[in-house]
C-alpha cells in the first residue's frame, strides 16, 4: 500500500487520510508479467520517511464514491502508469496485526500479463516502479511478501486448470512457446515428451499446417487454440498434472 497510506511509528500520532477515503480499507495490486521466460511482478518504491527504499505492492485507499475494480485500477494507474488491462479479485486479506497502529482490511487484485506490452511511469508518491523477478524479491513492506507469495501459489494452481496466460501466446504458436509459459509461471523445468502429450490430449490446439519462418533452428510447427473448446475449457476447467 503506497503513500499516503503509510502509517507512522507507533509512538506518534494515528494515520491522517483524506476525507474521502474509505479509513481501514485499502486495495493492493499483484500484476504478474512474463519478461523472456520469467515471471516478475510490478512493485514500487516507496517515497515516505518510515519506508523508504522499501518496495511495496502498488495500492493505497479506496474512496467512498468509488467500486472496488475501480479503485483498483485507478491506484495502479496512478503509481504505475499500467492501464488497459483486467485485474481479478484475489482475495481478502485481515490479519489483525497487519498494518501497523491501525486495523486495515486490504482487498488484493491480480492480473497476468506480457511485461514488455506495458511502459511504466513512477507515480508523484512512488519513487520508482519496475518487474521484479517473482524468485528474487527485494524486503517488501507490511505483510506483501505473504500476499505476492498468495498470488504465486494460487496462480500455479490456476495455470493447471484453466487457461490462464494463455493469452500471452501470439495467435500462432509452437509447443516450444507454449512449455516455456509453463515453466515460466511453473518454475520448473517439464519434460518435453510428457507435456506435448498431456496438451495434446486435452484437444485444445490445431494445428495451422505452417512452421515457422526466419529462425536460425529447425522450423517447429505453428499451433492455435481452438476457440470452442478454450472456452469450454475455460469454463469447465481441467487437470494438468506436472
């Protein structure tokens, strides 16, 4: 949570917020980006004296007159200049020691997207905005580490069972382009054979008959979803065991 949500040491006075904000109520963002094969997530820096240098998710406090989503996308777009793409509620997040002098409730909010389609702009409260490799985190404020570490876990279970990040893919694709989104968001390295056979077998990819063009290996084939069952699928969810 950003500045001016940030509350003083417990020897001074109590937080001092706009009027307009929700008090006790904040909204914290994990946006998720694969930067070449990797999975980092967006985090600024913070500017006020308590944490400066600290890294934190990008949020702060919803106002009275605003939805949830929102504010949500109001504060990343704020802190970040990341805008135009779909955030999901995560999850609710209320342990009472938290936030420090105060009881503050924060909903977090996640997406997965494709890093290098979003140029970031630090915000008047942030001192600096950049990826962070999820297997690398700086010291994070507050409890952002247990939420990011959340937002890993549950992204995993999700990629197993819905396409999710699916998207990231261009419209035509190799097997190659596909384990690697895996692994990315998996950690892991998978076994090739094992993995075309498990896709393969869910039906979800046709095959466009081309391969690919100026590449300085063997050409693979080129693949595409197949658009009713990437719905079905997305609707029903499936089992992918690594």
């Amino acid at each position: 949570m950003q500045n001016p949500a940030t509350p003083p040491h417990s020897h001074v006075e109590p937080l001092r917020l706009p009027q307009n904000v929700i008090k006790a109520l904040s909204i914290d963002n994990l946006v998720f980006g694969l930067d070449e094969d990797e999975l980092k997530i967006l985090l600024v820096k913070q500017t006020d004296p308590m944490h400066q240098g600290k890294w934190a998710l990008p949020g702060g406090w919803i106002r009275y007159d605003e939805n949830l989503r929102d504010a949500a996308y109001r504060l990343l777009e704020e802190l970040t200049g990341v805008k135009q793409l779909y955030l999901e509620q995560l999850k609710t997040f209320g342990r009472v020691n938290r936030f420090p002098t105060e009881r503050v409730v924060t909903i977090a909010y996640y997406a997965l997207v494709s890093a290098e389609h979003y140029s970031l702009v630090a915000g008047q409260s942030a001192a600096d905005v950049s990826w962070q490799s999820v297997n690398n985190l700086p010291e994070l404020i507050y409890d952002h580490a247990e939420i990011v570490q959340y937002g890993i876990k549950f992204l995993r279970h999700q990629v197993c069972h819905q396409p999710i990040g699916f998207n990231l893919l261009p419209e035509k694709f190799t097997l190659l382009q596909l384990q690697a989104l895996y692994e990315a968001i998996l950690n892991t390295k998978l076994d090739k054979p094992n993995f075309r056979r498990k896709i393969m077998k869910m039906d979800l990819l046709t095959a466009c008959n081309e391969k690919q063009k100026g590449v300085p290996h063997r050409a693979a084939n080129l693949y595409r979803f197949d658009s009713e069952t990437y719905k079905q699928l997305t609707e029903s969810g499936f089992s992918f065991e690594i």
